[in-house]
C-alpha cells in the first residue's frame, strides 16, 4: 500500500512527497476495502503537512475529489462526476479511488492522498461497475504524462493551502 509506505516515511521525519508504485498487493479503499491494482494502471499517495485549523480533514475529501476530476477531465472527453466522498465514475462505472487518511507526527498533522486510476485496464470486480480511461477513450492513457500533470496540480495545490481559506480554493478547482 502507497499509504502505508507515505505513513512510514512521515514517522521517519519525511514532510512530503509521492509514492508511485506499478502494483500493490495490499492496496485499500474506504472502510478497508481492497482496491484491485492491476498493473497498467496508476497507483500513488502524495502525503504533506496539513493545518486542520485553516481546512478541516472532512473538507479535503472534497478539495480532492475536485482537484482529481479537474485534472482527469484533461484525459478524457467523458463526464465525470465525483461519487461522495471518495470515487470519480463515468457512466456510474467507477475508475478512480480515494483514500485519505491524517497522521500526528511531531505535534504536526499530515494528509496522506492514495490514489488508484484505472487508466488502461478495467478491474474485474463481482457486483461492481468499474471501467478504465483505455475502455472510455479508446486509447492508451500515458501514466507518466497523467502524473505529471497531477504532481504540478498538487504542487499548485499545496502552495494555494498557504494563501487561501477553503472557500476560494475550492471555488478555483471546482471549475
């Protein structure tokens, strides 16, 4: 797990940074269900300081649901809409998961952000509607590129934290 490994890395003095992996074997989603992590597909954590007392926990599930569904819509002609308070779907078939989680280190808290992305290939799940970005478009989704664009988004991100209140942030990526 993405998670596990950035809760690791924070309890060894880290501040922040992104861990990507091709394939995980204890990959989880919310209320610890198992996230299938096809290799192919898109699998990281981003963890950084957070301060609880400017944006609450419960207020960045939805700043990363929309920050997550603006940059994705950059890959694909589709709809999305976000699935409250941690799935991105199209067509209600699930292809992006969400799991946040919080840590004290060091009288600090940190937000660790896992993200699972089925770019390229759609999880076959008993009793669950879920797709890949590959299935929708048609073509090959470019994992390098689509991580780019979230590391430079989330950098933005993280710098705007420290500037605004919630309101203007989530004003400026719900667009």
């Amino acid at each position: 797990s993405t998670n596990d490994t950035a809760l690791r890395l924070i309890n060894l003095g880290m501040q922040k940074g992104i861990i990507l992996t091709e394939y995980q074997s204890k990959g989880r989603g919310q209320r610890n269900n198992k996230w299938i992590s096809k290799k192919g597909n898109l699998f990281f954590s981003i963890f950084f300081e957070i301060n609880q007392k400017k944006i609450n926990f419960k207020k960045f599930a939805t700043l990363n649901a929309f920050l997550l569904k603006k940059i994705v819509s950059k890959f694909t002609i589709k709809k999305i809409k976000i699935k409250w308070p941690n799935d991105l779907v199209i067509n209600k078939d699930k292809f992006c998961g969400i799991l946040q989680e919080t840590i004290k280190y060091d009288k600090r808290d940190f937000l660790i952000v896992g993200i699972g992305i089925n770019t390229n290939i759609s999880p076959k799940i008993k009793g669950f509607n879920s797709t890949s970005l590959k299935t929708l478009n048609g073509k090959k989704v470019d994992n390098t590129k689509l991580l780019s664009e979230i590391k430079s988004s989330y950098e933005k991100f993280i710098f705007d934290l420290k500037k605004y209140n919630y309101l203007k942030i989530k004003t400026k990526y719900k667009r």
